[in-house]
C-alpha cells in the first residue's frame, strides 16, 4: 500500500491548486537598479546643473524628479505589456469555459432559423 508523501512546510495549511504570491524581490530589485541607472545617467549626462544663465530654472525637485519618474512610468509599462503577453499567450485556457463556448457556437449553428 503506497502512502502519500509528507507535506512540505510551504504546503501545510494552502488549499490544493493555490500557490502562494511569489516574492516582490525580483521586481523590486529591478526598480531600484532601473533608478540608480537613471541618477547615474542624469549627474554624467548633466542634467542635474541648474538651467543656463538667461533661461529659467524649474529647481531641483524638477531637474532630479522628471527623469526618475519616467524611468517609473517605463518600467510599469514594461510590466504591463509583459503581463498582458503572458496572460494572453502563456496561461492555459480553461477546458469548461472553451468547450462551453464551443457547445453555444455549434448549437447557434444547427438551430433551425425562426
């Protein structure tokens, strides 16, 4: 008589077909170096000394601010897009909702017309 093997730690108490949320490390990781990079970028390339004499300047919180919120706004729509990939191509499709689909479709077509 075979018996089931012993539960894992991480399985004890979650019920069948749940898997815990995974880590925000990797995605968190990847912000930070993404606006590291970015303030890299912004004291080498010069865009953190204040404006030319002649032109106004918009002030600090503007000049440092402006590139790192893009940065933000690039990342969340890489996740985004990247999301959606996944859940349109990658997942599995559900069999009772495909064949339930199917069944109307082929139904719709063998109905005599009223």
């Amino acid at each position: 008589m075979a018996t089931a093997p012993a539960p894992t730690p991480r399985s004890v108490g979650v019920p069948r077909g749940e898997r815990p949320a995974p880590a925000p490390a990797p995605v968190l990781g990847i912000a930070v170096v993404g606006l590291m990079a970015c303030a890299v970028a912004v004291v080498v390339g010069g865009a953190a000394a204040p404006a030319v004499a002649g032109l106004q300047d918009p002030g600090a919180v503007v000049r440092w601010g402006l590139p790192l919120v893009r940065v933000v706004h690039d990342l969340a729509a890489s996740l985004t897009i990247g999301l959606l990939v996944v859940a349109a191509l990658l997942l599995p499709g559900s069999t009772a909702s495909s064949a339930r689909g199917a069944r109307g479709v082929r139904e719709e077509r063998e109905a005599p017309p009223t």
